[in-house]
C-alpha cells in the first residue's frame, strides 16, 4: 500500500511513492524527495553535472614564459626511453662492482672501467637537465643526493680504488706502526665508500614514482571511457565519469609531494646514517688478535736470520732444518690445495679449506738486488723430505690438519727462488716460488705473481720483527690468494644491496600509504569537492546522494564478509585492526569532508535556484573570508505557481506543536512533484509554498541538459519552452493533487477529532493553486542579518491574486 513518510525532506520519496522492496544483502535505495517517481514510470536516463561544472586544476601546469632550454630539458628528463634507460644504469652501479670481483679476471677491468665512465656521463648530464628542467631541483635534498651518487662511482674505476685502498708494498719512508693506522684508514674509508654506493638506491625510487604516475593515468583514462550506466537497486542516477574525477585523483598535490619528499627524505637519512655509524662503529676481528699469517711470518723469519747469521758449521744442519721445517709448517698451514680440492687434499675435513686466506708465493724482496740473489740460495729448501714431512703430520691426530699437496707443488717448493715478480711502480725486488706458476692436475687457476691478481685479492705479508733498514735492503715475503674471500664478501654485498633496497621500497611504500589514506587523499577529496561546489553549488546535493549510497555499499559489504569468517578475521590481521583498542570512531579528516557534503546540501536546500549564483558568487572569491550576500538581483521570465494549504488557521489552532509534521507531510509532496517536472521549489510561508518554472534554464537544468531529452528539447527550440512549461506546471498541480488524496498518512486527518469538530466530519486536507507566467526579480532579499533567495516582481502577486480567487469561485 502506499505511503508517506513522515520524516524530514531528504529522508523518503514523496507521499504517494511506493517503496522498493529489498533483495538479499543489497544495500537499501537512498530516499530522495528531490527525484519524484512514478510507481508505474521506467526508470529514465541518468541525471548528471554537466562536465563543465567539474574544475579540473591542473596543479604541475608550467607556468607561461618557460624557455625553449628547460622546456626541452624537462621532456628529456621525463622521457620515459631516458628514465628506464638510466635505471638500468643505476641497477648496473649498484651491482656491477660486485660482479666484477665475483665472475671476472684482472683482464677484463678495463671494460668495466668504461661502463663505470658511461654511467657517471649520463647521471652527469641529468643532474644538469633536471637542474634547467625543474625548478626546484636545485639544491634540493634529492639534487645532493644523485650528486653524491654520482661521485660515489669514481670510487668503482678500478685504478681509483687500488691507489686508495691497496697496501703499499715500498713504503721505504714511513714506520710499521703508520703503515698499520694507514691500513686502517683504508679499509674504514673502503667500509664509507661501500656505504655512499648505497646512495644509488635512492634513484630506484624513480622507477616506482613514475610507474605509480603511469598507473594513475591509465586508471583515469579508463574511468574516462567507462560506460556509467548500470543497473542497480536504488533506482537512482548512476554516477557519471564527472563525478568519479572526484574520487580518482590524476594529479598530485602540492601537499601530497611535500609531504612524500619529506618522509622519503627522513627514511633514507636514517638508514644511511644507521648503516654509515654501524660501519664506522663497528669493532673490526683483525684487531683482536694478530692474523696467523703474521706471526708465522716472524717465527720463519727468526730461523731463517739465525740460519744466515750462524758462523758454526756444526749447527748449521740443524738451523736449516728448523727454517725449512718452520716454512714448511707455515706453508700446509694455509694450504692452497686443500682449499681448492678439499676432497682430494683434506680428506680430514679440517684443513686450511676452513679460512678464506692461502698462500700461493713465497720469495725475497728488497732494494739490494744483489743481497737478494746473495739468500736464495739460503731459502731454498733443501734438506727436508717434503713427503715424509706430509706423512708424519698426517698421522699426528688434531683438531685442525695441514692435508696433502700435489707432487708437482713439491717440486715446486724444492726449487730455487728465481722466479722475478717484481712490484709494477716499486723499487723492490723480488724472486721467488709460486705454488700456482703452471696448471696442477685439474686445477687451471695460473698465477705465476701476486701482481697478476687485482689489489683486493691479494694479501701482502711480511715479518714484523725487523728494522726499516732490514725491511729497506731484503726480507722475506709471502703472498696470500683473498679470491675467495673477496667472492664471497661480494655475493653477500649483492645480497646485502638487494635487501637494503627491499627495507627502502617497503619503508617508502608503508609512509606513503599511511599518508595517502590519512591525510593526502581525504585532503585532495575535499578540494576536488569544494571546487565543485563553488563552481556549481546545486551538485552538492548529488554528492550528498552519493555519499550515502557509498556508505550504505560499504555497510553491506562488510555485513557479508563478516559472515565468512575466517576471511574477515585474516584482512583485519593483515590491516592491523585485530589487535586495536576497537575505537571505531572516523577519523577527523572523513568528518571534514562528510562535513563539507553537509554544509553544501544545506546551501543548496536553503537557497535553491534562486540562491545558487549568491553562493557561487560568494564561494569564488578566495581571497577573502567575507560574505556578500546583497548582490544585484536578475530578470527572469518564469512561470509563477502559489500553493495555499485550505484551512491552515484551523489546522495550526487544533494540531499545535504537530503542525510543523503537518506541513512538512505536504511539503514533501508539493516539493518533489515540482522538483521532478522542471520546476524550482522556492519559499514556505507558513500555508503558502511559491514555486518557480524558469522560461531560460537555471544551473540545475543546465546540469541534467546532456541526459534529459525534454530540457535537451527545450533549449533548441526556446518557442515552444513557454507552452511546454506551462503545461508541465498544470500537470504538476494536478498530480500534487492525486498525491495527497493518496497519501495514506495525510488521509489520517481526516479522522482526528478536533479537524472533524471544527471543520465538519467530511473534513479534507485540500490545496488551492494560482499560476502566472511573466517577469520576476530573482535574488536575495533581507540584509547583513538575515537574506532569502526569491523572487519579486508584481506578477508574484497576480500568482497569489489568482489563488485567492479560487476561494471565491469555489474552486482548487
């Protein structure tokens, strides 16, 4: 059965309108008293804003007067060639140093030093672009940042790194204990180097910003090109592609890249500066105890300077075998072989294959060429059995074991020290054995001097326990292979690079998000909101319509993914929300904009037609907070309806404080009876309602002209509008007539008993109409205090003469 509601305009459809019934969980039809419907109607074609309502502010606009130099700089920069082309470069910079120790020989340096070269051009050359093409890159914290980078990389040219970080093997003029410091100093500036190649990663922030800017695009463009019509059960407008730029933001906001540039900035400063402290900090293990290394080279060194200095031939048998047998010790200690063939020379398992450091040549170096030659014959090993040596050690049980070596390296340890590898660029001499002079079996890693290896992997080490002098004239030298250690170090450098970059894109993304949900999005909804309604303060009212039929979508979903539980419960663990307090108030940016959405429906229901240019004058003017409400009226040819409520004083003196109910219940009928048939309703004066058909279409008929065919009509043939309108305003009398006769709550007054004890037991709630068409002032009337939006003109009281008459002669 039909009914009316009784609640306030917004709430319902007008008396007569049957309700839609519910299906299932679908959210229930936003009433509406604004959109009279016919029970029997179909529904019509949506009613929407015209586009040209929407501001769309372009926000990154250049502004006029750019040179040809930056406009030219700034599509080189954003080119999307040129930024994949320098992030495949920057993924290069960052792993590439790596790779080259990892997989690479000594040979191949100079390509990789060309590459390095190519990328510090390119990254050059856009750090100059991005200085003419943007205007604020300049001495900004991300300018700063890619110089660094940029820099950073002289670091990875190979004969850079080597003068900054080798050892020095002729450091004639300086101490033992500088030369450690010196040491020291490297591998701490080594340790920042590595730190500031970290820097690289922040260019890898470009990649996402540009993609996430190539996914709002194309987000908006298929919005654009959506068909918005859609069936549903709200038997309302469905949103067009105008309204939904409200909600898909293309361009970000000033406040929005403020903010990402600010927590971006904060995140990278506080991992570079945690991972620069770490490694500046940290306590190095060489400087616990002394490398074997180094202490076996001073206990050979002792035998071998008491073995040179003896002057009794009875002793020096056995001198000789000390030194060789110290050698010896020192050589299978650090075992090439067994690191290199831990099955075939370790068969133990606790060899030498446990350290990352073997020795690979033993010779005599120095200034003295002539002292030099004058101990080879001294370091020669010539009275130990190698193999019986192998054997005795073999059998001797111990936690750690020297293992075996080839017969070929034996060979090679019982031969002389002639072998010249003499330092490039140094004074010092040196001669000889390499363990690794000529192929061994199926080992082919050939390196005849320590020279032939890169800088890093070669550890130089010498006796401590002697004077410069002795250092200066000749002193043994022992050469270790690092190539494992510095593979190693860099397969975990490449996996340490990778995760720093996972911890800086989900740190970006998790700031970013938290953002854009709290603060960004909200923001840049509101101003999307408020521009529309300063441009066309009636579309607040769709928005208001919109709004709740969004929450009431979101209600339903979340009663339905409440019924799957387990389904629920995981998203609210995955959101953070399981562990909550269960505070479910909105946030205060929500409230803003629902705030907003309130305060312009109440404008646009306040003011109507008549009051939306007051609004919109007065919402244009941003650079003042004052209200200007008495601007100059305009003339408007129109079609004047006045509505009295029959036995109004009656009523009022019988119903009391329900009167207000009273005429709300005939308001809601008049006013969406009107509002559906093209007309404006305007002002309530107690039993009069005046209502306004426009001859010249007003901002809410423009808005619905691309969907309405009638208004579409009307505006090309302005000759017959006249006619049609007044048609149209008959027609909405005679249905707001049928509508209170049918409404079932109005018809409940007819049984109240003080209306029957005044008015007679027939009593009825009737109306009386009068129409005029003519000329009428519209705007605002009142002053600083208190203004309303009508309309004046004489023809305003011919309309209401008209109605009077209808008394008279007896008559609706």
């Amino acid at each position: 059965m039909p009914h009316i509601s009784v609640e306030p305009v917004r709430k319902s459809h007008y008396a007569f309108a049957p309700p839609s019934p519910h299906k299932g969980d679908d959210p229930p039809r936003r009433p509406s008293s604004f959109h009279h419907e016919d029970p029997d109607s179909k529904d019509g074609p949506p009613s929407t804003p015209n586009k040209s309502s929407l501001v769309n502010i372009d926000l990154d606009a250049k502004p006029q007067g750019s040179s040809r130099c930056e406009n030219v700089s700034r599509v080189i920069v954003e080119n999307n060639f040129f930024v994949c082309f320098t992030m495949v470069l920057t993924i290069y910079a960052l792993l590439a140093d790596d790779f080259r120790l990892m997989f690479t020989n000594a040979a191949a340096d100079p390509v990789f030093n060309g590459l390095v070269i190519t990328c510090i051009l390119v990254f050059g050359l856009e750090c100059i672009l991005s200085v003419y093409g943007k205007p604020d890159y300049l001495g900004s914290f991300f300018f700063w940042l890619d110089v660094i980078s940029t820099i950073s990389l002289v670091l990875d040219i190979t004969f850079v790194a080597d003068s900054l970080y080798s050892t020095s093997q002729d450091d004639s003029g300086d101490t033992g204990g500088s030369e450690v410091r010196g040491g020291r100093a490297a591998k701490i500036g080594a340790k920042a180097g590595r730190v500031v190649r970290v820097l690289r990663l922040v260019r890898i922030l470009k990649l996402w910003k540009a993609y996430y800017e190539a996914k709002a695009r194309s987000k908006a463009k298929k919005n654009a090109a959506a068909n918005p019509g859609e069936d549903d059960e709200w038997d309302e407008e469905d949103v067009d592609a105008a309204a939904e730029k409200l909600n898909n933001i293309a361009h970000e906001s000033h406040v929005g890249r403020k903010l990402s540039e600010n927590t971006t900035r904060k995140v990278i400063v506080i991992i570079m500066a945690m991972m620069l402290g770490l490694q500046i900090l940290q306590a190095d293990e060489t400087d616990k105890a002394a490398f074997s290394a180094d202490y076996g080279a001073d206990m050979i060194w002792q035998k071998f300077l008491s073995l040179v200095t003896n002057t009794d031939p009875s002793l020096t048998s056995s001198k000789r075998l000390a030194y060789e047998t110290a050698l010896l010790r020192y050589t299978y200690y650090h075992n090439w072989f067994a690191y290199a063939n831990p099955s075939v020379y370790c068969p133990t398992g606790e060899c030498a294959d446990d350290y990352y450091s073997q020795l690979f040549y033993i010779g005599i170096m120095g200034e003295d060429l002539e002292q030099v030659n004058a101990q080879i014959a001294n370091a020669t090993i010539q009275d130990t059995d190698i193999e019986a040596f192998e054997d005795y050690y073999a059998q001797v049980p111990g936690i750690f074991n020297y293992g075996y070596m080839p017969h070929d390296a034996h060979e090679i340890l019982k031969s002389e020290f002639t072998l010249v590898c003499d330092p490039p660029g140094s004074s010092f001499y040196s001669r000889g054995i390499s363990l690794l002079e000529h192929e061994i079996g199926d080992l082919n890693m050939v390196v005849k001097c320590p020279s032939e290896l890169r800088s890093q992997e070669v550890l130089y080490v010498y006796p401590k326990a002697l004077t410069e002098t002795q250092r200066t004239s000749w002193h043994l030298a022992f050469y270790f292979d690092l190539r494992r250690y510095t593979r190693t170090e860099s397969m975990f450098n490449v996996i340490s690079t990778l995760y720093i970059l996972v911890l800086l894109v989900i740190a970006s993304l998790g700031f970013s998000q938290s953002a854009n949900k709290l603060i960004i999005h909200p923001v840049e909804r509101m101003i999307k909101r408020v521009e529309s309604i300063r441009e066309s303060p009636l579309i607040a009212m769709k928005m208001a319509d919109e709004e709740f039929k969004a929450e009431e979508v979101a209600k339903a979903r979340m009663r339905k993914a409440k019924q799957e539980i387990f389904t629920y419960y995981l998203k609210e663990l995955v959101n953070g929300n399981f562990c909550s307090s269960g505070d479910n108030a909105p946030m205060e940016t929500v409230i803003l904009e629902k705030t907003i959405i309130k305060l312009g429906s109440l404008l646009a229901l306040g003011f109507g037609e008549a009051g939306a240019n007051i609004i919109g004058h007065n919402m244009k003017g941003g650079d003042t907070a004052g209200v200007n409400a008495m601007i100059p009226g305009t003339r408007v040819d129109c079609i004047i309806g006045v509505v009295r409520i029959r036995d109004f004083s009656v009523a009022t003196e019988v119903l009391q404080s329900k009167i207000m109910t009273f005429v709300n219940q005939i308001a809601e009928v008049v006013h969406g009876v009107v509002n559906e048939l093209h007309g404006a309703p305007n002002r309530n004066s107690g039993e009069n309602f005046l209502v306004i058909w426009r001859m010249e279409p007003g901002r809410e008929a423009e808005e619905h002209q691309d969907y309405d065919p009638l208004l579409q009509e009307l505006a090309q043939d302005r000759s017959k509008s006249k006619t049609k309108l007044a048609g149209l305003s008959i027609v909405a009398f005679a249905k707001i007539l049928g509508g209170l006769h049918r409404s079932p709550l109005l018809a409940t007054y007819r049984g109240h008993p003080g209306l029957q004890y005044r008015l007679g037991t027939n009593c009825r709630v009737n109306l009386s109409f009068g129409l005029h068409a003519g000329w009428a002032i519209e705007g605002a009337v009142g002053s600083e205090f208190k203004i309303d939006a009508s309309y004046l003109s004489p023809n305003v009281s011919i309309a209401t003469s008209v109605e009077r008459a209808t008394q008279t002669y007896g008559v609706s």
